[in-house]
C-alpha cells in the first residue's frame, strides 16, 4: 500500500477494502492492527455479505468497520417475504446507529429500489442499473449521465405502490 501510495496513481484515502464475514470471525490481533493501520491511512473498510455467515455483532465493535454490504439473499424477495424487510431496515438502523454506511447488494428491480427510496444511509448496487461492464463500456455508460439519471429520477419521482 506503502509503494502504491508514493507512486502518485492511486492514494490510500480511495481505496476501500473490503472484509468476508469470515475473515472478520478470525481473532486475530495482527489482522486488526493491519486494518488499523489502513484506516489511519485514510483507506475504509467494509463488511461484505453482512448476515449470511455466523454474523457477530462484536466485530461491528472490534473492528474498524465503515461500510456494512447487505448480502442479496436480504435484498431478493422483499416484498414477499416480511422477514426479509425486517432484517433488512434493522441492518440499515444499526449501522446508522454506528455511524456506518450502508451498500445494499442485488437491486435488480424497481420495487427494490423503491423499498430503499427513504433509506438514506443506504447506497444501492445491482443490475437494476447495470450489469458488470468492460471498462470501455462502463466510460461510456457513466459518461451518457443524462441517460442514466434520468431513469432514475423517473423511478423516483412514482409514487409509491
């Protein structure tokens, strides 16, 4: 990290590094003074797949977590399944309550998204906006904004159901 930082390419501060639940469950203090070492960088840390492992709330205490990624298995059935939504809002309130941020994975219709509309902690992915692009088509598809926002603003602005 050392090496990339005084390349000038890329800063500690951009890059955010992100954690299985897995690795997060090992008690391992040489891995916690690493990722301190990384966050005094200015790198973040984020917890992926949150909720699919043998989750504990202590590493949410013990690590120096930022962002918690809400796994898709939450994010697929919603609508139909009321446990789904509850698990997912408690999720999103105890990360506010932490101060973290939120990334919600698997957003692949308008209803999921529309589930997340006053959630504003919460930062959306998934295919509803796009699919994993090749770089040269992920430069055109940020640079065609106009196109992009407007879908969303369009989803936005229902009301809604």
């Amino acid at each position: 990290m050392d090496r990339l930082d005084s390349s000038g390419l890329l800063k500690t501060g951009q890059i955010t590094l992100e954690l299985t639940e897995n690795l997060a469950m090992e008690k391992n203090s040489e891995q916690r003074q690493n990722l301190l070492r990384l966050k005094d960088a200015g790198s973040r840390i984020a917890l992926d797949d949150f909720g699919t492992g043998y989750s504990s709330l202590s590493y949410l205490k013990n690590l120096p977590i930022d962002i918690i990624k809400i796994d898709r298995s939450f994010t697929r059935d919603l609508r139909e399944d009321p446990s789904d939504a509850a698990m997912v809002n408690v999720i999103c309130d105890m990360a506010r309550t932490f101060g973290m941020q939120v990334i919600v994975e698997g957003v692949e219709t308008a209803d999921q998204l529309t589930f997340f509309r006053h959630r504003t902690e919460c930062l959306i992915q998934g295919y509803f906006f796009a699919r994993p692009l090749p770089l040269t088509e992920f430069t055109r598809f940020v640079t065609n904004e106009a196109t992009c926002m407007a879908r969303l603003l369009q989803h936005l602005q229902q009301p809604n159901p």
